[in-house]
C-alpha cells in the first residue's frame, strides 16, 4: 500500500502561515472487516470502524443465517448459507445494529466514526 505524507496548514487573516501539521495519509480504501458467524453469534459482537469502511459477513455454521438491519439503516442479507458471505460498506458515521432474522438472539453492532 502507497503512503503519503499530506501538510495540512492553518493561514491567519492577511495570509500568514499560522501553524502546519503532518498527516500519514493511506492512498487506498479502507481495508474490509471480517465479522464471522459461527456458533450461533456474529464475532465479534461490536466492532468500530471508520467511515468508508466495507463489513464483510461470512458464514462459518451448518446453518443458515441472516445479516438484518434493525431499523432498515441498511440492506439487509438474503439467508446465507454455510461458506456463503454478505458485505456491505458503511459510509456515513453512526451506530448500526442488526440480527439473524432466523435466529433473533443473535445480534451485533457497528459504530462507524
């Protein structure tokens, strides 16, 4: 992966460099989070991640299971099917929660900052 260094600086009124700072820059996306389904739980159950960044889902059951959006904040997956895997990227800052619509007890959260 490509890394720049970005100078981010502050400018007074009358055009004087006032402060500047140095930011360690990434030049691609964000990398995806896995979040297993195994056991009859999402693992791990919480996860923080940036704005941007793409959740993969996979199914590491014998059993079907869902990734539903509590509140319809995102679009929920088919049944998946063991091996089978759901992503979706979560662009904007917030609190996401979501269930098995098969199996209710399981559920999970992503913070996204």
């Amino acid at each position: 992966m490509k890394r720049w260094m970005v100078m981010a600086c502050a400018v007074a009124f009358g055009g004087a460099v006032v402060s500047c700072m140095a930011a360690d820059v990434a030049s691609s996306k964000n990398k995806p989070y896995e979040v297993a389904i195994q056991n009859f739980a999402f693992s791990p159950k919480t996860i923080t991640v940036r704005a941007g960044t793409r959740v993969v889902w996979a199914n590491r059951d014998e059993e079907p299971h869902t990734v539903t959006s509590a509140g319809n904040q995102f679009t929920s997956s088919k049944a998946l099917d063991s091996g089978d895997i759901y992503a979706t990227t979560f662009s904007k800052p917030g609190t996401y929660t979501y269930y098995c619509s098969i199996h209710p007890m399981m559920v999970g959260t992503i913070i996204v900052q």
